[in-house]
C-alpha cells in the first residue's frame, strides 16, 4: 500500500510523517498534577510500547507538572489543552513536546497568536483537533455535513497558521462516527501534506471501540492515511496501544516484529481442546519478539494444508497432534506436550 506523502514532524525524541513508522498514542486518565499516579500510568505504556503519551492539562498545577514528569520518562508528552490559551503557553514553558489544541475552543484564531510565537521559538509543533463534537454551530448549519464542515474547519485554521508562517503542524478530524471520521479524513488529505493523527472519537467499550476502531482507523491506514494514531477505549489505556498496534500488524504497518497467530475456528472434525491451545499459546507468544506466522489448527486433515504459509504450528490428532513448519509434518506429539513442542521450536528459529 502507498503511504501518502507527508511533511515531517519532530515531536521530542520521535518524527513521525514522511516515511517514519505510524506511531501509537495513547492518553492518561489521571489527574495529571497527581505526579506519581500519572507517572505509573506513564511507565505502564512505555512498558506496552507506546511511543507518545498525552495528558491533560485542564489547570495551571497540570502544566507545571510537566516539567517533573518529563525528567522521569522516555516518550515525548503532548498536553491536551482545551479553552484556556495561557495553559497552553504554561504547557510549552514546561517542556511539553507538542500541543494539541482546537482553535474552536481556545477563543478563537487571534487567541492561538502567542501560542504560535511561542511554539515557533521552541520548535513545538502543534496538533490542531477538531472534533465533531465540538464543531461550530454556524459551520455545520451553513455547510450542513459533519464531515465536510469539519475539513472546512481543519482547512480554515490550516490556513491561518500558515499565514502567520508557522507549519509545524498536525491535524487531527475525529467522530464518534466511523463513517464521518473516515469520509472527513480522506477528503482533508487531498489537500495538503501534514501528518495527520487518526482516532474514532468516544468510541465506547471495549468490544464496540475495538471494532470501530479497527474499521475506521485501519480504513483510513489502509487508504496510505495517518501518521499517528490513538484508538479510544472506555477502560484500562494499555489495551489502547494493544489495540493500535493489532491494528497496524493486521495491515502489515507495524515498524516492531509481529507475531501472527493463525487458528482455525474448530468444526466438526476438531478432537483436541483447540480454543484452550490457542488461548495458552497466544499468551506465550505476547513474550517472544520475532517475526513469525504461527497456526494452531484443530485437524490433521486439513490443518497443515490450510496453514502451509504459517511458519510452524501444531494440528490436532486423537490424543495427540503434529507438529509442522511451512506446511510439512515434522513429528506426532501427544496433546499434553504439544505447547511445549512448538514454543520449542519457536525458539530454534
Ligand atoms: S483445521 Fe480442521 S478442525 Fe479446524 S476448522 Fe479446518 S477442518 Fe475443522
């Protein structure tokens, strides 16, 4: 797939645009002026690969906190700043590596001018946001579509950054309909070169943000769009980039090794406990970094065959299973040593 052409952005110690790998975002749910707690929850996603974090910064405590929580952390900090342009100067003080801000709600273009003197002295790029929440009232009665009200907003602040010569920027163009986010992102990227951050908005619980995200992010990743990208979870934020990086590896965007499970959805012919197997090998399998197509299949009729492009994997027998690389028999194995057999193997390779 053809990525689109995008400017570079240096946010900290990572760039993303251009041909950098898609960087996973993800955002506390802290206070963030409750140093300690934001930092677990910090460490908590760098321990899961997270490569930006974001935080809030609703008061003056918050952005002050940024400066101690930096000094503690490898990713860079973005801080979320909503109505109140002087958090985002204190944020920038402080030593956030970008901001994001939505021009709509931070009181309007001429209030974002301090903003873009100062992130232009310190080369902190800006990631402009707009919601559909959040979009103005006039614009969506005038243009009388969500997604295209939301490009002509995104274009209209674009524009305004740009006549003040600053272009160290993001866009982001989020809904919480899926529909709306994608049609609202592939028609903003026909016209212009930044990177963009993708994200389906107040997506929900796990089992609908998962889905929605996966449709609406991996739609528009699909397309070659997106630069960034965070999928919204009502629960713990490390299922967050979990969630991101199943996204990227299931369209071959990861830029980190990738295992692959491959496991037939049982039937009839089935005769070992297939759905524990695979159970238990995924969660071995989160611990190994390698590249690798892995099959759990349940027969020994059609697994081999059906996951000859897998690298190794086990199909199951009466009592017992075989083990196979690339779709050849390598030996029978009982079932209660079948796990172990193929992490075996797993590691010789
Ligand atoms: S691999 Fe065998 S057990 Fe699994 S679905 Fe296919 S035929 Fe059924």
């Amino acid at each position: 797939m053809k990525r689109r052409e995008t400017k570079e952005i240096k946010i900290g110690n990572r760039i993303i645009g251009g041909n950098n790998p898609i960087l996973v975002q993800s955002m506390t749910n802290t206070k963030t002026e409750n140093i300690p707690e934001t930092l677990e929850q910090i460490h908590r996603l760098e321990e899961a690969d997270c490569d930006i974090v974001r935080v809030a910064v609703p008061n003056l405590e918050a952005a002050h906190a940024i400066k101690e929580i930096k000094k503690e952390i490898n990713i860079p900090i973005v801080a979320d700043i909503h109505f109140r342009p002087d958090l985002v100067l204190e944020s920038i003080k402080n030593g956030a590596d970008k901001v994001r801000i939505n021009p709509g709600n931070i009181g309007g273009l001429e209030a974002t001018k301090p903003i873009i003197e100062l992130a232009g002295e310190k080369n902190i790029p800006i990631r402009i946001g707009v919601n559909s929440g959040s979009i103005e009232k006039e614009l969506l009665e005038k243009i009388k579509s969500r997604p295209k009200a939301l490009v002509e907003s995104a274009l209209k602040y674009l524009e305004f950054f740009e006549k003040q010569n600053f272009n160290n920027l993001v866009f982001s163009l989020k809904a919480s309909s899926v529909l709306e986010t994608i049609e609202a992102n592939r028609e903003f990227a026909k016209t212009n070169n930044y990177p963009i951050h993708l994200g389906v908005t107040e997506a929900g619980l796990p089992e609908s943000a998962i889905i929605k995200s996966a449709i609406g992010i991996g739609g528009l990743l699909s397309d070659g769009i997106g630069d960034t990208l965070r999928v919204s979870i009502t629960g713990d934020i490390v299922n967050e980039v979990e969630t991101a990086y199943r996204i990227l590896d299931s369209l071959d965007l990861s830029s980190r090794p990738k295992i692959n499970l491959i496991s037939c959805p049982t039937c009839g012919r089935t005769n070992i406990d297939l759905i524990k197997i695979s159970n238990e090998v995924n969660n071995q399998l989160k611990n190994i970094d390698k590249d690798l197509d892995v099959a759990v299949m349940g027969c020994i009729v059609n697994g081999p065959g059906e996951a000859k492009e897998a690298d190794i994997g086990i199909a199951g027998g009466n009592g017992k299973g075989v083990l196979f690389k690339k779709g050849q028999i390598l030996k029978e194995v009982p079932e209660d040593q079948l796990i172990d057999s193929l992490l075996d193997e797993i590691e010789k390779i």
